[in-house]
C-alpha cells in the first residue's frame, strides 16, 4: 500500500508476540491450548513493588516525569550497576525508558545513518533485526552453532566486521538458546573488538538475574574497561523481577548517546509510567532474595523440559544455563509426515503441526534466524510444562516416515 512509509514496509510483525497471540485467541475459543511462546515469568511481581506502586499513586506520582527518567531511579539503577557489575555511571550516561525495548529502539534509532550495518548473531531475538531495518541500517547476521551452544566464534566476529560496522549487538543469557557467556568466552569476543574501534557495542543484559548452576554473569563494558567508551549496557526490570507489564527497562553508557536518546524519547513517548518508575525503585532497592528462590524453580523447569525433550523421537535439546528457554533441535522430524498426513518441510511446519496436533505453542526457530530449531519458554507452571511436554513426545512418536 503506496501510503504506508518505506520504514515500516522494512519490517515484519514480531513473530513471537504473533504466536502468543494465537495461542490466546484459540484457548478464547475453548481449546485446550498450553503456551510456552511467551517470554515472561509466570510468577507475579512481588508485593513489595506493587505497595511502592500503590503507595507512588497515593502520594500524587502521577504526572509527567523528566524524560528519561525521575533522579531516584536514575540513583538506584547507577547503584545497581556499581553492586552488581562493577561498573560506575553517572546520572547523566543513564536512560529510562518504555521497557528495554524502547532504550534499544532509541538507541539504534539514533545512531544509525541508511547503510551502516549492526552485527548480530543468531539465533537471535526477534526486534533486533527489525529495529535495524527500520532505522535505515543493515543486520549482518552471524550464524552460531547448537555444537559451539550457540555461542559466537571470535573469528566470526573478526570476519563480519566492515568499515560500516556501527553496532555489534551482544545478548548473553540469549533469548532464544539461553545461551550464556563466561568470562573467559566474552573476553575473546571483547579482544577482537578492541581491534576495531569504530565498532560500538549494545549489550542486552535483560536476563542477568536468570542464570543457573554455578553460573557468573559478565557484561562486556566490565570485562574489557576499553570498551566503557563505546559500550551501551542495557537492562530492565522485566525478567527478574517479574514486571513485564510495567514497561521499565534502562541503559547506560557514553553521556552523548544517553542524550540522543532523550531527546528521540522527547518526541515519541515521553517518560515511561511515573508509577512504574516508582515501583522499579522499589525493585532494585527492595529485598532481592526472591530471585534466588525463582531461579531455583526454572532451574527444575530446564532440566525436567531438557530431559524430557531429548526423550522425544528427533529432537535434540541442550541444557542452556541462562535465561528461561531451551531451544531444541528438531531437525529428525523435518521431512516426516505429521498426522494430517502434510509432510514436515520446516521447523514453522514443526510447530504449526504440533500446535494443530496436540494444542502446544512454541516458536519456530526461523523467526530467530536459525533453522531447525524451536523455542520453548518454561517460564510456564510446572505441571503445564509435563503435560506440554509429554504431548510434544507423543507427537514425534506419531510422525511417520
Ligand atoms: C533479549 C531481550 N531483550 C529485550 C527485551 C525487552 O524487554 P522489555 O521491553 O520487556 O524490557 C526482551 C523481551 O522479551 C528480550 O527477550
């Protein structure tokens, strides 16, 4: 349609949201549908957070903020960088925003000139390329493999970055693979970007808190201090916390990036909710136990959905040590028929059989740009991810030759 901007013609909706949806509109019809396409905790925001939030609301919070954020959020999240990553910011280099994907939005939104390429492994999460798209720029995509755990070669890295490199976008825990850089894996990667100085770094840090095992998070502006200059740290309250309906997410990093941010934001949405903003104050400020004890049950829920999967006739599932998703291989059910009698050609036919079939939601691997996989979220109940779980092994049992 002639009327609609190129920008927009650039871009797909999120594949991810679109299941989740179709998931919800097929249990409005009555079907017996168990989604595990969402990316959110199934644990509701702790009470703590909600009575900041109550309380925000009867002390008048409630009207326009400064932009980018009230001074008291500004103050507890340059405290939570310092406590939890060792690295220091100044009110100034710290943007709120609509969620983290509206820091990322901005930020790439403002830096990015038509032509300039952003690097971004995959599988990766869905609105980075899209977002890139949208801006003007190009995603060079750089595959990984589910034998390296889907984590990127430094020599990869080395080879996809041009003269037009802006942005190298980094996601450890990942979303879709879970995913997780050591401190040793991340210092290669950051040794090769120090090679190249032009190359700015986003890191998308949303899943910090979700890690398992003996697991310590990293962010790169902390591994490689070079890297301070040009690094955007990104993170929100979303995950861990369990607000992703309250829209918070933050950024840090270079004072004059943080201010084109701003002012974008001054013209798009203004300040994220003031209400919102007072309840992410009460969330890194408050009691953070809760974490430990939430992670402990997803830790049950990866291993029981691993387990579980890598009993299903053709698939394969790394156990991943971050985040809230697996991210199996499903490539021994491609070219089987499913029970309609439609031969599987791909990994979008996989979960759309399955989702006919047995009334399971999970997201093909391709919207993440990496084939053939599928994406399972067991941030779901307990009992909902058995019982998904055995239906997916009944039907790769019924997929015939
Ligand atoms: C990797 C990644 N980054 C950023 C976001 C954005 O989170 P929010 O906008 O809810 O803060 C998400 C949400 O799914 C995500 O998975």
């Amino acid at each position: 349609m002639g009327f609609l901007a190129d920008s927009v013609n650039r871009i797909s909706p999120s594949q991810t949201i679109g299941m989740a949806t179709k998931a919800r509109e097929l249990q409005a019809k009555g079907r017996d549908v168990i989604s595990l396409s969402a990316g959110e905790p199934d644990f509701d925001t702790p009470d703590n957070i909600k009575a900041a939030a109550i309380a925000a609301i009867g002390k008048g919070y409630t009207k326009y903020t400064a932009v980018d954020g009230i001074p008291e959020l500004k103050s507890a999240i340059k405290s939570k960088f310092r406590r939890e990553n060792g690295l220091d910011y100044d009110t100034g280099q710290i943007s709120v925003g609509t969620g983290g994907k509206q820091v990322l939005f901005n930020a790439l939104v403002a830096t990015i000139n038509p032509g300039d390429e952003v690097i971004i492994p995959a599988p990766y999460w869905v609105s980075y390329p899209d977002i890139v798209r949208f801006a003007g720029g190009v995603p060079v995509v750089i595959d990984t493999r589910l034998e390296d755990g889907f984590k990127l070669r430094p020599q990869a890295l080395e080879t996809a970055i041009t003269a037009k490199t802006k942005w190298f976008i980094f996601n450890s825990p990942s979303n879709p693979t879970g995913a997780a850089y050591r401190h040793g894996d991340l210092k290669k990667l950051t040794d090769v970007l120090m090679r190249h100085p032009h190359v700015w770094v986003l890191s998308d840090d949303i899943y910090e808190h979700l890690v398992y095992d003996d697991f310590r998070f990293v962010t790169p502006a902390a591994v490689e201090p070079g890297l301070y200059e040009r690094t955007l740290t990104m993170n929100g309250v979303s995950k861990a916390y369990c607000m992703t309906g309250w829209r918070i997410g933050y950024g840090a990093g270079p004072a004059a990036l943080i201010k084109a941010m701003a002012k974008l934001q001054s013209q798009s949405t203004s300040n994220p909710s003031s209400i919102s903003q007072w309840a992410a104050v009460e969330a890194l400020n408050g009691p953070q136990d809760f974490i430990a004890a939430n992670n402990k049950v997803f830790k049950e829920r990866r291993d029981l959905a691993v387990s579980m999967l890598n009993q299903a006739a053709g698939l394969s599932c790394p156990s991943p040590e971050g985040a809230f998703y697996v991210y199996p291989s499903c490539a021994g059910a491609i070219g089987r028929k499913g029970p309609s009698g439609k031969v599987i050609g791909n990994d979008e036919d996989f979960v759309g059989a399955l989702l006919d079939a047995e009334g399971v939601a999970a997201v093909h691997g391709a919207a993440f740009g990496s084939s053939p996989f599928f994406r399972i979220s067991y941030a779901t109940a307990t009992p909902a991810l058995v019982d998904a779980c055995e239906r997916i092994q009944r039907f790769c049992a019924g997929l015939r030759a």
